[in-house]
C-alpha cells in the first residue's frame, strides 16, 4: 500500500534531516521542478532526485513499486499526447500523426514527475506521519489542513 510508512524508520542522512526542513525543500523542490521546461534543467533534477533515495537507503524494489504506480498513468500521456499535440511528423501509426513536440512534451512531464515523485518518497516518506503533522503546524501551515491529512492517514485503513 502507498500510504504505509515503509520508509519512515531509517538511519540515514535524509531520515536524521529536522522534518521541517524536509518539507519546505520538498515544496520548494517541486515547485523548481514542475515549472523546469528544459531538459538540461530536468534530467539533473531526476539525478539529484535519485541521489535523494540513495542518501534515504531506501530499498529499490519498493521505491520502484511506486514508480510503476504513477507511471502507469503516464502511460496514457504516451498513449494520447503525441497524436494530439500540434507539430512537426515524426511517425504514424494509421491515420495517426505523432508529433515530435507531443513526444518531447510528454517527455518532459514524465521527467518532472518522476523527479518530483522520488523527491516526494525520499524527503516526506522518511519521516512518520504523526511528525510531519507537528511539523507542518510549527510551520503554520492551516489547521483545517493539518487535520485533514492525519484524519485520512488514520482513516485510510479503517
């Protein structure tokens, strides 16, 4: 299951990290990341990312597991966005043109969502649900919020 604290018990650099701090370079990372449109800027964020799980000792086969969850709806980008995105040929499938701009663009998203997405699991699944709750409120976040997020966590199982 996704929502398990699989990661959360470690010792490792990222899991000694004050959670806080986990969480404003997880936000400031992903907004980084996702507003990247250029792939000299994206593929050392996915190598930073990695660098990331590395630092977490995190084990592979269940950081992978995840990235097959979400690339499984990548895949539908893959599937759609090369036919509908205005371009330059690049194949046809049939009737069906791609373009190389519908292929460099669903290139680009799946580059920033699987950096953002190792980034996520290194930085906030290291740390326990319970402790990001106190961090998010030391940072002030909203209460409604803070509430919100422990009450699915402990309702998820249920």
């Amino acid at each position: 299951m996704i929502i398990e604290e699989q990661f959360s018990t470690g010792n490792s650099f990222v899991h000694s990290l004050d959670p806080r701090v986990k969480i404003i370079m997880a936000i400031l990372y992903s907004v980084v990341v996702a507003v990247s449109s250029d792939f000299s800027a994206l593929l050392p964020a996915l190598a930073v990312s990695l660098s990331l799980i590395v630092l977490a000792k995190l084990p592979m086969r269940k950081v992978f597991y995840r990235l097959l969850l979400v690339n499984g709806f990548i895949l539908f980008l893959w599937v759609f966005l090369p036919f509908t995105y205005k371009g330059e040929a690049l194949f046809n499938i049939g009737p069906l043109v791609g373009t190389k701009e519908g292929v460099l663009y669903a290139s680009q998203i799946t580059v920033k969502c699987n950096a953002i997405l190792l980034a996520m699991i290194a930085l906030i699944s290291t740390t326990p649900i319970s402790t990001l709750g106190h961090a998010m409120s030391q940072l002030y976040f909203p209460d409604k919020i803070i509430h919100l997020f422990l009450f699915t966590y402990r309702y998820i199982h249920v």
